[in-house]
C-alpha cells in the first residue's frame, strides 16, 4: 500500500474509521470476503469501483485496503498493486476477459495421467500463467493409474523450458517431498485444472491433514460434487495461501500472446535467424525455423502447437474487438463456472 493513498483516505474519513489491509479470499459480483488477521470479513466495494474497468476490481488474491466494519460489511478502498496477475476469457467467446486470481507465485496445473491428460491443454494453461507472472508447475496426478509416468513427465517437460514437471500420486504417496519446496510460508499456489484431478487430494496428502474436502467426501456427506463451485483462497496453518478452483473444465485464452512467445522462446528466436523479417516459415529461403524442423531440433508437434495457441488467441482477440464495450463487465461470474 502506498503511503500516499493512506494519508489522503485517513484525511478524508471520519477520525474514528479504521483503515486496514487485508487479502481478498472471495470475490463475488457485489460482495467480497477479506481475510484479515485470520478472520473473513464480509465487504463491498466502494462507490467509485463501479467507475473502473473491470480489471481494477478486486479478485482472489488481492491485497486490499479497507474500513473496518464490525457491524456489518467492511469498505474495500483501494486494491495494491499485483505481483500476478491471471485472465482468461470468459466462457460465452465474447472475448470479455475475466479475472482469475491476482499475487499467485506458483501456479500448480493438475491434469491425471489417465485419459484427461491433454498435452495441448497443458500448453495453454502454461502460456497464461507465463503470461500473467507466475511460475506454472505442472503437476501430473494418479501416477498409480498409468504404466509409462516417465513418458508423460518428458512430454510435458518439452513444452517450455520455463516449466517444471512433477508427478505424484497422492494414493501411494510418491511424489509429493518435491512438492514441499513450493509450500513455503507466503507463498501462493493457485490450483488450476478440470474437476476430479485430484487437486484437494493431493494437497491434504502434501499437508498431511484434511485441509480441503476432496470429492470422495463431498460425495459421502451427500452435498455433492459440485456444491464449491467458487474460486476461494485459503490460509494454510503453515502461512502458505492456496487458490482453488473447483469445478474449471477448460480454459479459453486470450492477450496472452507474450505467455505464448514465453513458453516458446526458442522458437521465437530460431524466427529472429530467419533471414527475411517476415518469413512465414512456409517456403522462403533461408528459413531458420523450417532448417530446425529438418535437422531435428525443433520438432513439427512442438512448432504446429506454438502455432495453434497463436491462432487461438489471434482468434480471441479479434472476437474481443467485435464485443467492443457491450458487456462491460469482465468480472468472474461464478454462475459460469459450472
Ligand atoms: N488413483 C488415484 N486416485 C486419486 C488420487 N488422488 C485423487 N484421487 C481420486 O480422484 C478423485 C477426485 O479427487 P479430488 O481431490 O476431489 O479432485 P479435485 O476436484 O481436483 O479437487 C477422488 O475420488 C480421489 O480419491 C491418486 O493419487 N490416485
Ligand atoms: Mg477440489
Ligand atoms: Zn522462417
């Protein structure tokens, strides 16, 4: 929080008003949860919010200031500025963004290694988290259901050299000491991937205690599987901050082409070798993109996959343009959210 916004917000305020700093943990359309001094404080925004582009609105995440209210709901004043910052598009393909989760360090993407494992997807994920300042961790779980980890691992692995891969299976407890390097006091790990990976599974194995409910129980409590259905972040007893998602199937994606050219950084600089500045790779003489494809070293999956996220989010960004201002709000609806 900047010096300056507090002396203004304590000169205008009544005397008695408190003004405090906290962590969103829920954000609805118009009510908020703030987590300060390990307790969740209802709270609304302040009238001027509604002035601001979406962007500006709180999320998960935030490091807010606020006025105290032990009546009621709390103020949300102002919003610190992010270390993080995660966005996608919503799901009606409007090309409105919505804002996921903001601070996140590490950015945990759970897929299994059974069916559900999708490399392209993991692509995807890995160049917004790139793109929105956090560090993607892939994590691939239920290593008991697959024959061939060491396969998966090596797959993934090749995606981007700004990725780490770990596999784990939370049942035969294999895995998860690598884990630990990440559960650091203050750290925020967001957890994105489809329902049913084994994301509450597999941090309550890492913890070693029951701190997320997993779908087995919600089942055997007869709420459910997809009673949370809203992003929530969680302090940890050990002062780490988990960032759930339940119930994310897919992940559009949009304006992240600086996380797509980060994923791919060497493709990006074979294209810079290539000796005419727009060479599309196609049949242009001394292309240093097609030559690393022919000796090998870049392969055509890895290549036809940069630019087939490029396509995706060219796509996105010109049916962004065609929304125009019609649809505002760009806040994360949690009704779409399955
Ligand atoms: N075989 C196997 N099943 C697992 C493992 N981890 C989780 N599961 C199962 O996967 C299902 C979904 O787990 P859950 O943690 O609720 O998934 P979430 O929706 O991603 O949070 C549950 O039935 C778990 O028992 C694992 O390591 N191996
Ligand atoms: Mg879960
Ligand atoms: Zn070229």
């Amino acid at each position: 929080m900047s010096q300056i916004s507090r002396n203004k917000l304590e000169v205008s305020e009544p005397p008695r008003s408190a003004v405090r700093s906290g962590r969103i943990s829920e954000a609805g359309k118009n009510s908020f949860k703030i987590l300060y001094g390990g307790q969740e404080l209802p709270a609304k925004l302040k009238g001027s919010f509604y002035e601001k582009d979406a962007e500006a609105l709180p999320v998960v995440g935030d490091y807010v200031t606020f006025l105290y209210n032990d009546q009621g709901d709390s103020t949300i004043l102002s919003v610190c500025e992010r270390k993080s910052f995660l966005k996608r598009p919503d799901q009606s393909k409007t090309g409105v963004m919505q804002y996921m989760a903001a601070n996140v360090d590490y950015c945990f993407i759970v897929t299994s290694l059974n069916e559900e494992y999708n490399y392209k997807r993991i692509a995807r994920y890995v160049s917004i988290v790139l793109s929105g300042g956090a560090v993607p961790v892939v994590i691939l779980t239920k290593a008991d259901l697959c024959g061939d980890v060491d396969r998966f691992v090596r797959e993934a692995g090749q995606i981007s050299d700004k990725v780490r891969v770990h596999a784990v299976s939370a049942m035969h407890r294999t895995g998860l000491e690598n884990l630990k390097e990440y559960m650091t006091p203050g750290t925020t790990i967001c957890l994105m991937g489809s329902s049913g990976t084994g994301k509450s599974t597999l941090i309550n194995a890492v913890i070693g205690e029951e701190v997320m409910k997993t779908s087995a129980i919600r089942e055997a409590d007869g709420r459910g599987r997809h009673t949370t259905t809203h992003r929530k972040l969680i302090e940890l007893p050990d002062g780490v901050c988990i960032i759930d998602t339940p119930g994310m199937r897919e992940m559009g994606m949009a304006e992240v082409q600086n996380g797509i050219d980060d994923t791919f950084s060497d493709i990006i600089a074979l294209e810079h070798l290539c000796r005419f500045r727009n060479c599309r790779h196609d049949t242009e003489p001394g292309c240093a993109v097609k030559a690393a494809i022919q000796s090998g070293a870049l392969s055509i999956e890895r290549y036809r996959l940069y630019q087939s996220l490029g396509d995706e989010n060219t796509r996105s960004f010109a049916a962004k343009k065609t929304a125009g201002r019609a649809k505002k709000s760009g806040r994360d609806d949690h009704e779409l959210f399955y």
